[in-house]
C-alpha cells in the first residue's frame, strides 16, 4: 500500500512539473515572435519596364532585412546602421502589372515585422527604327545558328550560379568615358518582323579603349562568340551582373577578382558589329536592365529617406 501510495505522489508530482515547464513556455516572450516595431518602408514602387529601383527599409536597432518578390529571395544589404537596401528590377520586355515584396524584418532583440510593398511595373515606349532588306540578306546559315547556340547556352550557364555575397558598393562607374550611341532598348523592325531589342548601351569607343570594371566583382565569362564578340562577364553577387562586348583583348582572365576601376579589356569591334564600340549592359536576376541606372539610381551615402513611407 505504502509502495502504491509513493508511486502515485511521484506521477502527481511529475505532472505538476510537466504543466509548470508548459505554463513557463507559453508565458515567455518568443525571441522571434512576429511583434510590431516602428519600422520605415515604402508602400509602393513605380518601375518602368527595364528600369531599377533602390528599396529601403529603416528601422531603429534593425539587424536583418529578408524579403521574397515572385517566388525568389531579394536579397537586402546594410547600408547604415537601422537601414537596409534592395535592388528591384523590371526586365525591359515585361508586361505592367502588379506585384507585391512580402517583407520580414529582424531588430536587435529578435523581434521581427512583416511588410508588404506592392510594385507597379509600368510600360515604357522605346525607339525603334523600320527598313526593308533584300529577301536573304539577314538570313543564318547553318554554322552561324550553331555558334549561336553556344553562345547562348555559355551565357545561360554564366548567369545560373550568381554569387551570395554581395562584392560591389556604391558608386558603379563608367566603363569608358565616351557617350552612348545607342539607346537602351531600341528596337528594328525588318521587313515588318520586330527584333529583339537592344539590351545594352553602346557607348562610343575608339579600338584599343581601356575598358574599366564598372565595380567590385567576379569575371564569370570570357570568350568570343558570334554575336557578341570577345566579352566578359562579371558578377558583382546578389544576381547582379555587368557585361562587355567586342572586345579587342582581354586584360583578365575567368575566375579573376576584380576592383572598381581595374582594367578588364580593350575595346573593339569583334562580333556581329559594323563599328568599333563597347556595348555594356547589366542583368539583375533575369531582369535586362539599362546599366546607366546603376550609376544614376543607386545612392551613394546613408540617406534614410524610404519614398512613399509607411511606419509605425
């Protein structure tokens, strides 16, 4: 009886620490409990097709951004203490629509807010020019469709393994100092069929011009290739790439790491070209967009200003 009695007392009292552990457990605050804080971010963005924009998101004793925009991650960087910044940007041939940034924000104590951002993609009109050819004259031949399928299968591997890190930093720089002759997105239509549009900057540039990195990056790619000519490829990290077409000579090789600045190439007119220029361009994630925007949109400095602010 006495043995029963003992037995019982210890699961009664195994029981009592069993709902003392459970009660301690529901009352303590969850380190990343999703509770409000005072928090600054835009409610909208506005991007026209083939443009980039800066998203910012501020927060007092703010640790960490992450965020998903159309079912991939957009990876945010520290721009100053409290400020986070992503690039967004809109391939040049998408439709307008609308989408949302479904944001998570982490303070210094664990605590964590959601947002949300809705972008508008608005439609841009780019030039094109119409002309009329001989029947056959821009006809490929049989070998040229094959050097294009290599090139085309040695860009897509380029960009399929974008760096994590982020190795660039404001400010992004001209590759040469010359202007563009050639606008982005621009467009032919021969013989009443549109072309793929432009998607670079051609930027005059005599034989021979030093070719410099735009920034921080990764050389990913080179080769010579029909359309493009002798190119490089960098990755700066987070899906954002910078590109260099016919070229005269290469100063780097793949796999290289390289400065802001430092020489990669000469410029040339190798490729499907009729003059000597460099043709640069930028992609973010699978996004071509104008690689002026890089210099003209992505700010230097700690402004904590977010645009069309939501807070609180």
């Amino acid at each position: 009886m006495a043995k029963r009695l003992v037995a019982s007392k210890a699961k009664s009292d195994m029981s009592t620490v069993r709902a003392l552990v459970i009660l301690l457990c529901l009352s303590a605050p969850a380190v990343h409990a999703t509770q409000p804080f005072p928090l600054n971010w835009p409610s909208r963005l506005k991007i026209p097709r083939g443009e980039i924009v800066e998203l910012k998101v501020y927060g007092e004793g703010l640790s960490s951004v992450e965020a998903q925009w159309a079912e991939r991650n957009l990876p945010f960087y520290a721009v100053a203490p409290g400020l986070f910044a992503a690039i967004v940007g809109i391939d040049l041939e998408a439709k307008p629509g609308v989408s949302k940034i479904t944001i998570t924000a982490t303070n210094d104590a664990g605590r964590q807010r959601r947002a949300e951002t809705t972008v508008q993609t608005l439609s841009k009109a780019f030039r094109q020019e119409s002309f009329t050819v001989a029947a056959g004259f821009d006809q490929l031949s049989p070998d040229a469709l094959e050097l294009i399928r290599i090139e085309r299968a040695d860009f897509a591997l380029a960009f399929s393994t974008p760096a994590a890190e982020r190795f660039w930093e404001a400010p992004f720089i001209r590759p040469v100092p010359q202007e563009s002759s050639s606008s982005f997105g621009y467009r032919r239509i021969i013989n009443g069929k549109l072309r793929a549009p432009h998607t670079g900057a051609d930027l005059r540039a005599p034989i021979g011009t030093e070719v410099l990195a735009t920034n921080h990056g990764r050389v990913v790619l080179t080769g010579n290739y029909f359309f493009a000519g002798q190119s490089i490829v960098l990755d700066h990290g987070g899906g954002l790439y910078t590109m260099y077409f016919h070229l005269s000579e290469f100063k780097v090789d793949a796999g290289t790491m390289v400065r802001r600045g430092d020489v990669i190439a000469l410029s040339g007119m190798s490729g499907r070209v009729t003059g000597p220029h460099l043709h640069w361009a930028a992609r973010l994630g699978n996004a071509r967009v104008d690689p002026m925007g890089l210099i003209e949109k992505i700010s230097i400095g700690q402004s904590r200003e977010p645009g069309s602010v939501v807070g609180n």
